[in-house]
C-alpha cells in the first residue's frame, strides 16, 4: 500500500471501489461474498502436472509473494468487514517467514489483526518471533518486537522474555527504544512474569540512556505505571526535573525542535508525570515550583506546541500543593488564553479557567466579561466547554442565571448525549442551590417541558413530595406554594391542550397528581374547568403511555370528589375505561363508578382533600376482625393456641438488645471552625521566606537552608548573583545528550537525594504584570487579543473612559450575576436573606390548615383578592 499501488493488481482496486460505492450493507455482502469465493480458490494449493522422475512443481500462485501479499491484504478487509476468513490464516503464518521483510511485515499484520487471543496459531509463532528476536537485522528484529506486542498473550511472554531483556542493552536506539516498550507490555499482560519491580529497574536504566528517543519511550512507560501508583518514582523527581532543565536549554539535538519549541512531546510527557507525582504532596511538589515557572515562561514563543505544553503546566500547577505564586503565574496564562481572538486558545482558557475555579474561584473573577464573550460566541464548542465551566461555577449567589443560560442552550441544541448531560446537571445544581422552593418548582418543570423522559423519575417523585409536605416553616406559606405550582399547570393545561400528545410523560404525570391533588387553589380555573380540560388530553391522545393515563383518570376522580358531583363528560370518560384491557385501570373505573351511583356521600372520605402526606393509621391488632373471631368462636370454633416452638424469648432478647443500642448515628454537631489567622502561602513558607521574598516566592518548609543548614544567601538589589547559589540536581544528567555523547557509561539511574528546594531566580516575566486575580497587561502568545496597559513615570495620564454603550452595560450586568457580584475593584456583597415564595396571586382567603368541600355542592377555594 505504501508503494503509490505499483505492486497492486487491477482486480484489488475494483474491489475497494464496489465496497465504496455499495449502496447498502446488502449489497456490500454480496461483494464480500463473492471475494471470499475467488480468495479460496487462488489460495488453495494446486500443483501443476507432475513429471515422472521429478519433484511436484509448487504453486505457480504462491510462488509469487507479491500476489500471496495482495491477496493477505484483501483477506484482512474480508475480516473488517465483518465476514470469516480463516481459510487464509496459515497463508499468514507462512508469509512471516518470508526472508523478505515487506511480506513478513504484511503476515505479521495480519495475525495480529484477525488471529483470536486463544487461536492456535498465535502459538505456531513463538518460534518464529524468536529466530528475529535473535537475528543480526536491525529491522527483523524491529518487526518481532512490533510483533510480541501485537500478537504474544500471557502464556507466551516466558519463551521470548529473556530475549527482549537482552535488547535493551543493543546497539541499536530504535531497538533498545521498542524493546522498553515491548517490556512494558509483558507487564501489562503478564504481571506475574514480568513484575512491576523488574520494569522500573529496567525503566531506571533507560532514562538515562544517551539517545533521547529511547529516554522519551520510557516517558511513556513512567506515565502510565505511575498512574497506577507514584510511590516507586517519587524519588526520580530530581532526575525528571534536570532533565525537562536540559530540553528548555537546548541541550537536545536540533531534530527535536518544532517551530522553535525544543521537544514538546517530552516536555509535555514530563510536565504530566511531574503532576502525578506532585498531587497532595508537598514535599515532592516543593522540588518542581522552579522548574515549572521556568516552563510557562519559556514555553511562550507564539505557536501552538508551545500553548501545548503551558496549559499542560496549568493543569499540573493545579494538580500539585498549591503555591501561590504559580498559581497567579497560571491565572496570567489563562488570562492571555481568554484574551486570544483563536477558538481553539479561548478552549484552552475555559478549559483551564474550568480546572482552577474548582479549589481558587477568586481566579475566576478576572474574566467575567470573557466567559461571556465565549458564551455567546457562534462555535458550538466553545460554549459546551463555557456550560461546563459555568457548571463548576455554581453557588446560591449566581443559580439563577446559570440554569437560564442552561436552559437556553438546552433548548436549542438537537445533540442527545448533550441534552443528557445539561439535564443531569441542571437538576443537580437545582437540588444543591435552589434560592426557594417557588424557583425550583418553575425550573424543574420546564426542564420537564424540554427535555421529556431524559429526567429521572426521582426528579419527579420529590417535585410531588415537596409539593404535598410544603416546606414546614408555616400552613399559610405551604398553601401559596402549592398554590403557585397550581397555577403554573393550569397555564400549561390551557396553552397546551391542542398538542397534549406531545407532552413529554413526565410532566403530564406530575401535572395530572398536582391538579388532582389541589386542582381548587386555583384563581384562574375552576375545578370543572380543569376536570374538562383532563378529559380532553384522556380522549385526544390515543397513544398516552398506561401508566400516564391512570395518573390522568385518577385526577379526574379526584377532582370529582372535591366537586361532589361527577360532570357528564367527566362519567364518560370513566365509563369508556371500565372497559379497558388494562385490568388494574378498569377496576379502579368500576369502583369508582360503583361509588357514585350506590354511596355517593363517601367519596370526600374514600379521596379526602390534601390528605398525601398524612400517615396511614395500621391497626397492628387487627381488631377489626374480633367480631368475626367472636362469631367462630360462639359456633364452636377452637380457639388459637400459640405453637410450642415458639421462640418468644429470643424476640424478647431482641426487644431488650434494641432497646438499650446505642443509636446509628452521631446527631450532635460538629464545633463550628474558627477562620484561619493565615493564608494558604503561610503554609508553604518556612525559615527561608525572607530570603525568598526577595522573588516574590513562597518556600516550602525548610527551603531556605541548605543541605548542611546554613542559610541560603539571597543577593541584594543592584549586586551580581553569587555563584554558590543553590542549583538543581543534574547528577547522572548533565551533558547526556552532547555532541561527543557521554564520557563515562551511565548504567542506572540511582535514587538522588531530594535537595532542599530553592526559591525562584528573579527574571522578567514574559507574562507581563499581573494583579492579584493573574489579569495579564503584558503580550506573549504571538498577538492574540494582546494589549499594553502599562503607565510609566513621566507619561502622560491616561485618556478618560469612553462611555459604555446599553449592550456592554447589559454584558456586566449579565457577568456581575454569574459570578456572584465579584466585580473586580468592588467588594464581594453581603450574603442576602433566602427569599420566601411568592405566589403569582396571593390567597386571601385560605385559614384552614385542610379545606374539605362541602356536600353536595362543589367548595373550591374562593377567588383571590387582585393583586
């Protein structure tokens, strides 16, 4: 394939054109069909007429290995798609035994592709893998260490182990670099074998090999073993710290550079592994602050490589103890990332902005405006990442805004995964910060509007349950809730009962229980006038679910009981049911019907008014029966004797045992927490902070002492630097990657000694200057949305403000409600009282705690004083 198609027949690209343009998966098997017939006749061994007195001539086919690869190559696209073609399978095996190496490349691809982890043949293959695991050929023995990877399952990995451990010592770097890998792998799939403790050895060895490829192939092993657990690499901090020191010197070989970022790749790998071993840890985090704002500062040369590998150091600079000032240098970057005119830098920034806001939201109120900007932007990408961001944001000050953008984005998008996940949130962030129970009804219900049977149907079962217990703090605030609740079903009764099939179910079930339930708090319809409108979704919609429809009968039944008299319309509709295949719905219309016609006088009792939350009384003696028993026994029935086996003295230990445990659980409160009387960077600061000062830098404990416990002598303002000042630890580093190599062979990189870290070298950042929330004044991504602030001595004073137009002040106003108030320059406002629910139309006239209607005459609530 790779050879432009000089070595492939005619007949192989009319076959990759009828798969294109096949029309169906039909068609596309016939084709496949037919290809599997002619593959097993020129695949088959036919030898040709034999000659007396002479060996039988082979395969004139087979003798071909350019036609025997074409044809392994049509095989593996009968496999893709679907179809058995395991009559070529030995056809593979034999091709990796070619002495050519582009067919045994081919076979090893195609046993690797199509042969089961249980096929036999994978086992035929040790042998051969092991003949190019020892041969002289570099590329034989690269293709049988792509191949152990690919093809070698947990019972193999101790017949070619040995092998592979002997190649990390081969002269070769692509050798010694597949061969780690290859290790890994065994590892991977054969942990016993090949145990995590002989890795790492081998993983110590290679870092420090003189090629750099092969050191960035063990960057990938470290990152994903150290996934798994970083207590075996914490001790390689320093070496991974000088080694990232000597990509961004340029130690490197010119061929790792891209667009002038010297190997971002590696820089990247380290930059992570750093931020594994880094996490809730502030010893190791202490030995990376330095090299880390070193990263951020020289990894700004304008181009995307470079972007690359700073929002990798704000995600480990989040990731690790907290510093302070790393993290304001990453606000800065998040800043200028915000500020860029690029979709793809805005991501960056919202993504980031999205990873610090969760443990330093103060970082989030620097770019209000922009968050907006990105929300209102045409890339639909860019607002889901802005939704998420907005998700991690939430608070009881900003809930409200949040869920209306929300729901906004939520209306408009057609993306069902994207639809499933606003939804799941909304709902969340509804249930933690809901400002009132009033909010939180009009918003799950809407949510209920647009997003249909996409919401859990707890969501609805504790929607109907804060409705029927209220929220206890008094009847009268109870009833103007659920009075409000009332009226927003009945505007969705009467604007919607045309297209009542199209209502989603949940929300026709939640409708119907409420209206049933308090149907006669309602100020703009009366109980007959929503009684109508249910019978009319109940005869219109032909396709309502079952369990739908018995929510909607029983609210009719219920409305009749508060009316005392059953409408026409309101019998029909139950006299059509008690005909229905649904056994459970037919005997609920058959009792009711029977009620109204034989003893309609209890049905206030059989459905009592606002009785939903009240507990059921359970008589636990069932007296009711005594006059039954009486009855039995008068007739000479035998009275009930206790059995003899009766363990009633281990139900009283039981008794006696639940009676003196102790409870559960623990109710009394917690002490309430005294405020810390110092900040997050007084932790980070130890005997050095004067010293560290002097940058600007909070030291970690026991940073400004050396090894030998003296100070550390930071130079003053205006004096050169000394040169014994504390440097990082390139031991068993230093001058690897020269041009001459290295002098003396390094075998292993051996634990150092973790040095006491340093505090940062003052230099100019290429960020610019930075307020306390990382706003960024200075350029450094190439021009994007870059801009100069800064006013020096002796300038003239700045220009006055342009007044802002209507749109820019509606802009703040919208920012100003999604973070809370935190404007930058003004102080954060006082936390206000949680508001009481409102009613849309207050009830006057509401006193007793359970209106119940009188007989027969239907007693709604009255009318509502206007408002």
């Amino acid at each position: 394939m790779s050879t432009g198609g000089t070595n492939l027949s005619k007949e192989f690209f009319e076959l990759l054109k009828a798969i294109g343009e096949s029309k169906s998966k039909q068609e596309e098997d016939r084709i496949i069909v037919k290809e599997i017939q002619t593959l097993k006749k020129k695949l088959e061994t036919r030898p040709g007429p034999s000659v007396p007195g002479q060996p039988p001539p082979p395969n004139t086919l087979l003798n071909s290995k350019r036609r025997a690869k074409e044809f392994l190559v049509r095989l593996l696209y009968v496999e893709m798609l679907g179809h058995d073609a395991s009559f070529g399978y030995i056809k593979a095996l034999e091709l990796t035994a070619s002495a050519s190496l582009y067919h045994k490349r081919t076979g090893y691809l195609v046993c690797g592709a199509c042969l089961a982890p249980t096929h036999e043949f994978r086992f035929m293959l040790v042998n051969q893998m092991q003949r190019d695991l020892q041969s002289s050929h570099v590329l034989e023995i690269c293709g049988g260490l792509l191949a152990c990877t690919n093809i070698i399952t947990g019972d193999m990995v101790p017949a070619v182990n040995g092998e592979v451990v002997k190649l990390l010592d081969h002269t070769s770097d692509t050798v010694r670099k597949k061969a780690i890998m290859c290790l890994h792998r065994f590892n991977q799939i054969a942990p016993e074998t090949v145990t995590r403790s002989d890795v790492i050895e081998k993983l110590r060895k290679v870092l420090c090999d003189r090629d750099p490829s092969v050191m960035g192939a063990s960057l990938n092993c470290i990152e994903a073993m150290a996934a798994q657990d970083t207590t075996s690499f914490k001790d390689l901090i320093p070496s991974l710290v000088s080694i990232l020191k000597q990509i961004m010197e340029h130690r490197l070989p010119t061929d790792y550079e891209y667009h002038r970022v010297p190997a971002p790749w590696m820089q990247l790998k380290l930059v992570r592994i750093l931020g594994l071993l880094g996490r809730n840890d502030a010893s190791a985090s202490s030995g990376m602050y330095e090299i880390l704002n070193e990263a951020l500062k020289k990894s700004d040369v304008g181009v995307n490589a470079g972007y690359a590998v700073v929002y990798e150091c704000i995600r480990t600079i989040v990731t690790i103890y907290p510093n302070p000032t790393l993290l304001d240098a990453a606000g800065d970057a998040i800043s200028r990332f915000m500020q860029s005119r690029s979709h793809n830098l805005k991501y960056l920034g919202v993504t980031g902005l999205a990873a610090i806001v969760e443990t330093h939201p103060q970082y989030a109120a620097a770019h209000q405006l922009a968050v907006m900007d990105c929300l209102e932007d045409q890339d639909e990408t860019l607002q889901r990442k802005t939704l998420d961001l907005l998700y991690r944001m939430t608070n009881p000050v900003n809930i409200e805004f949040i869920t209306e953008k929300m729901l906004e984005f939520l209306r408009g998008t057609t993306d069902t995964f994207l639809k499933q996940v606003l939804t799941k949130r909304i709902c969340s962030v509804a249930e933690r910060y809901a400002p009132n129970n009033a909010w939180y009804i009009k918003t799950i219900t809407e949510l209920f509007e647009i997003s249909g049977d996409m919401v859990r149907q707890e969501v609805a079962q504790n929607l109907m349950s804060m409705i029927a217990e209220g929220t206890g703090e008094s009847e009268e605030a109870d009833m103007l809730l659920r009075q409000n609740a009332i009226e927003i079903y009945v505007g969705l009764l009467n604007g919607k009962d045309k297209l009542a099939a199209t209502l989603p179910r949940i929300l026709l079930e939640t409708m119907a229980w409420c209206l049933g339930e308090y149907g006669y708090l309602s100020a703009i319809a009366s109980v007959d006038d929503i009684t109508r409108d249910l019978c009319q979704i109940i005869s219109k919609a032909s396709q309502l679910h079952s369990v739908t429809r018995k929510f909607l009968i029983s609210a009719v039944m219920k409305l009749v009981a508060q009316a005392g008299k059953c409408p026409p319309y309101a019998a029909a509709i139950i006299d059509d049911f008690t005909k229905s295949l649904d056994v459970e719905l037919q005997q609920r219309c058959l009792e009711f019907q029977s009620l109204l016609t034989t003893a309609p006088q209890v049905l206030a009792e059989v459905l009592p008014v606002d009785a939903s939350a009240e507990d059921v009384q359970v008589d636990t003696n069932l007296s009711f029966l005594d006059g039954f028993v009486g009855q039995a026994l008068s007739n000479g029935a035998k009275a009930y004797e206790k059995p003899d086996d009766d363990d009633d003295d281990d139900e009283e230990m039981i008794n006696d045992r639940m009676q003196i445990k102790a409870p559960a659980f623990n109710l009394t409160p917690y002490e309430k927490p005294t405020k810390p009387t110092s900040n997050a960077g007084m932790l980070m600061r130890g005997l050095g902070s004067d010293a560290a000062a002097a940058n600007g830098v909070s030291l970690p404990p026991g940073a400004g002492y050396g090894s030998s416990g003296n100070p550390i002598n930071t130079p003053s303002v205006g004096q050169a630097p000394q040169t014994n000042q504390l440097q990082l630890n390139t031991r068993n580093v230093a001058n690897v990657w020269g041009k001459g190599g290295l002098s003396q062979p390094v075998t292993s990189a051996a634990p150092v000694a973790s040095a006491p870290a340093t505090s940062f070298e003052s230099s100019n950042n290429n960020y610019g200057s930075s307020s306390a929330h990382g706003t960024s004044t200075g350029s450094g991504y190439g021009g994007f949305g870059s801009s100069s602030s800064g006013n020096t001595y002796g300038s003239p004073a700045p220009a006055p403000e342009p007044e802002k137009t209507q749109e820019q002040l509606e802009k703040e106003r919208q920012a100003a409600a999604l973070f809370g108030g935190l404007i930058p320059g003004q102080a954060p406002p006082a936390p206000s009282q949680r508001p009481t629910p409102v009613a849309a139309t207050p009830l006057s006239a509401v006193t007793a705690p359970k209106p119940a209607p009188p007989a027969p005459a239907p007693a709604p609530a009255p009318a509502p004083a206007p408002a």
